[in-house]
C-alpha cells in the first residue's frame, strides 16, 4: 500500500521529496503529497522525515 503524508503533521520541510527514489512527492497547498500511482513503497521517505509524517497508508 501506497504511504500518504499526515498533513496535520507534516511541517512542508521538503526532507521526504528530496529522498524520494521515484519522485512521487510533491508540495501541496498546505503540506507534501504522495502519488500514490508512482509510490513504490520504500519508505525512504518515512526514514527521513523529521516528524514521521509519511506513513503506509
């Protein structure tokens, strides 16, 4: 299952798109977003996330 990014927790920091292998994260209006059709489920960015915003989901 695709990771999705906590919006409420999310602090816009860019740490998790610029580890993401395939570039499926993306700003949003108010946080980072996941696509979940190109998230190949590594979870690189949930090891870099200074809050543990991305989680599977």
């Amino acid at each position: 299952m695709a990771y999705k990014i906590d919006s409420d927790a999310c602090i816009s920091c860019g740490a998790c798109a610029a580890e993401c292998p395939v570039s499926a994260i993306s700003e949003g209006d108010t946080s980072y977003v996941i696509d979940a059709d190109t998230c190949i489920e590594c979870g690189a960015c949930a090891g870099t996330c200074p809050v543990g915003a991305p989680a599977e989901g």
